[in-house]
C-alpha cells in the first residue's frame, strides 16, 4: 500500500490561490506510476466529494464547482501530485485529502485542511 501525504494547505482569502501537494515517500517509481491519483475534500457537516482526478487513460476530470479554478498535475520523478487552486471561494473550504489507486487497492492521506476566509 503507497503512503501519501498531503501538504500545502492553510489560510486564504477569497479570490486567493493555494497550491496542494501530495508526496508517495518510500514508494518505488514503477508502483507510483501504476496508481491513478485524485484529490477529494470534506467539509464539515458534508461527505467526502471528488474534486479531481487524473482518469485510467491519462485524462482529467474535476467537479462542477472547481472547473477552471482548479488544476490537477503531477511529477512522476518525484512522486508527488499537485492541486493548484485559484480563485478561490469561502465554498472551498474543507480538508482536502489525496486519494491513490491501482485499482485493487486504494490509499488515502491524512488530509491538508484549506480555509478561504476574510
């Protein structure tokens, strides 16, 4: 099972950009590159929501709410996938976890919490 953890998060205004990392420390390229890594967050009170996702054949696809706000991207080398997050709204408020699958298999980080704030 890949470990992963998630950094990045903090506080912000409204109409503010964060940038999200969720890094697979001790786990080898190859088993890195076999899972399909995603993005989720829960805010309180709510369940846990998709908010993007890298596909099976390579593609992207984000939630409604974040369409053209968010960007999901990753760096094979150092085993880590981003979340740029722009424009953001006091509705992206939430712990924001990292999601990793091969499709068999699936792990979870302990979660980064974003609060976009005045």
């Amino acid at each position: 099972q890949v470990r992963l953890v998630e950094s990045g998060g903090g506080l912000v205004q409204p109409g503010g950009s964060l940038r999200l990392s969720c890094a697979a420390p001790g786990t080898i390229l190859s088993t890195f590159t076999l899972y399909t890594m995603g993005w989720y967050r829960q805010a309180p009170g709510k369940q846990r929501e998709l908010v993007a996702t890298f596909t099976s054949d390579g593609g992207t696809d984000y939630a409604d709410a974040v369409k053209g706000r968010f960007t999901i991207s990753k760096n094979n080398s150092r085993k880590t996938v981003y979340l740029q997050m722009n424009s953001l709204k006091p509705e992206d408020t939430a712990v924001y976890y990292c999601r990793g699958t091969d499709g068999s298999r699936e792990s979870w980080g302990q979660g980064t919490q974003v609060t976009v704030s005045s």
